[in-house]
C-alpha cells in the first residue's frame, strides 16, 4: 500500500514540474530582432530569450527579421550563442 502511495506521488511530482506548451504557443513567440544589421538579407542564428535550449534562425535585414526556423538542442544540451551551437550542460557551468 505504501509503496503504491509513494510511487504515485513520486510520479505526481515528476508530471506537475513538467510545463507542455502547444504548437500555437510556441509559434506566437517572437525570436528574432526586429531588424537586422545588415542592408542586404542574412542568415543569422538567435537563442531564445524564454528556453535555454532552444534556438532560431533567422532572415534579417535593416528593414526586418523573420523566424525561417526553430530548433531544439537534445536532452541534457543548452545553446551557446557564443559558439553558435548546442553544449553540454557541463561545458556551459550550469548547475541544476
């Protein structure tokens, strides 16, 4: 009986520190600046400013900037936007 109450709260536990976030959410977040650097389009790479690992590319120009792409690092990776690519969680310092 004990065993079978614990694993149940074990589990709630687990369930209630995950946050799911439906496709529309995501897709209504904005990732890149407003504008680019640059006169001419160009491709440039952004991490996201709400999760760590995720990032997005980007098309901007002085006039403007649109999400071409979105991606996510794997399990246990954060992006580093000084290297421009997904890191280990060691490699970056990050503590849990």
């Amino acid at each position: 009986m004990y065993a079978y109450l614990f694993n149940n709260i074990g589990l709630l536990s687990v369930l209630s520190a995950i946050t799911i976030y439906l496709p529309d959410e995501v897709a209504s977040f904005t990732r890149c600046p407003e504008r680019g650097t640059t006169q001419f389009s160009s491709i440039s790479y952004y991490a996201d400013e709400k999760f760590c690992n995720v990032y997005h590319k980007c098309n901007c120009s002085l006039a403007e900037c649109y999400v071409v792409e979105s991606h996510v690092c794997p399990i246990a990776k954060v992006y580093s936007k000084t290297r421009a690519t997904c890191l280990g969680l060691s490699k970056k310092n990050i503590s849990s």
